[in-house]
C-alpha cells in the first residue's frame, strides 16, 4: 500500500457532488443510479457527522435566464421545466443527506460565493462548472480545518465527481471515491482513479474508518 495514498480519517471531510432532487429517479435531470446510492451516501453524512469530521455539500444552481449554465446545458436550462432552479424543490438536497428536513439552501448567499453552514461541521458550497474546486471556496474552507484527505460521493461519476477528483489530485489531497456511494461509476473509471492514487472503497470500509476515528475523539 501507497503511504501517500493513505486516507487520514482523523482529517478527512466528506464532499457529496449534486446529490439534489432534480437529478433522483423520474425527476427532470434524472441520473440513473443515484437514487439507488442515497441510502448510502446518507449513512456515510452520519457516520462523519458522528465522528465530529467535515461534510461538504457541494450543488449545483441554474438561474432561469441561463447565464450560469455550462454552454451545452443552456437549451435544457432555458425549457419550460425548472432545473436546478434556485427557489425550487428541484434544487434541494436529496432526502435523508441532512439532519433536519427544515434546513434550507440559501440560493442568494450561495450563488454569490459564499459558504453556507448547515449544522456543526456541516456546509453547502455552490459550484459553477463540473469541477467542485473551480471557482469556489472550497479549498480555503477545507484547508482552514487542517483536512488532508477528502471522500467523494454523489452524483455522475463521469461528469463533476470525475472533475472534482482531478482537481483534488491537482492540490495534493488524499483521495478517496465510494463505489457504491456514487452513481455512474464504471469498471474502466474506477481503473482510471486508481492509477492516480485515488482509493476506491466500498461504504463498509469507510464507515468501519470513520468508527475508528469516532471512538479516537471521544
């Protein structure tokens, strides 16, 4: 084993990419598979709030004029079905991510740049592009908590998870991306991940490591 691929539980965080209701099953941006790894996506936001560690929502929101979309979603953006649409049902988080259904996404502040926080160690970040660190307040967030290693789930593995790795790796982070946590994952991509040092585990494992470093802060 890599010593330099090693995941740091005692300084990870955990980032989940558009796990929002939009893209679930029969909703307009629907991404097969990600409704069937909520559960587990859910269980991975308690075991990290349990062990007192980071948790990164990371989302996507589309004005309705389209003047933040990527240039090959602008159709889709601008149809008469809101998608990601700030102010709507659509563009919140998927069900059981957070501890409390009340909380709400603050589209202004979010939209602007800024860090929304959600409960102790518990944030929304809005990204413009496919690529969490791209323009965002991400990196400055996760550095000022001293975190070294970052978990990725969500949503597409081809699309934003992919991005948000590569830029990950890019700023010398300790990787890890959760098989059965992310939906669009392929045998070729998860090849491709470990050939830049990502690990890539399985829920169990990551829940048995964030137990451990539970137990270490108690």
């Amino acid at each position: 084993m890599d010593e330099a691929t090693v995941l740091h539980p005692r300084q990870a965080a955990l980032i989940t990419i558009d796990v929002q209701q939009d893209t679930l099953d029969g909703q307009p941006l629907e991404i097969p598979g990600t409704s069937a790894v909520l559960p587990n996506i859910g269980r991975l936001c308690q075991a990290f709030r349990e062990a007192r560690r980071p948790i990164v929502h990371v989302i996507r929101l589309y004005r309705a004029d389209g003047t933040n979309a990527e240039p090959c979603r602008r159709e889709l953006v601008l149809g008469e079905t809101p998608v990601l649409r700030p102010h709507t049902p659509g563009r919140s988080l998927g069900p059981g991510l957070l501890q409390s259904d009340r909380l709400d996404l603050d589209d202004e502040l979010l939209l602007s740049g800024g860090v929304q926080h959600l409960a102790d160690n518990e944030v929304a970040i809005y990204k413009p592009r496919w690529g969490a660190f791209f323009s965002t307040p991400l990196d400055t967030h996760l550095r000022a908590l001293d975190v070294d290693s970052v978990v990725f789930v969500g949503c597409n593995f081809p699309n934003c998870p992919r991005a948000s790795i590569y830029e990950a790796s890019e700023r010398d982070y300790r990787i890890a991306l959760v098989e059965d946590a992310v939906s669009g994952l392929y045998d070729r991509g998860s090849e491709e991940m470990a050939n830049i040092g990502v690990r890539v585990e399985d829920t169990a494992s990551i829940l048995s490591a964030m137990r451990e470093a539970s137990a270490a802060t108690a």
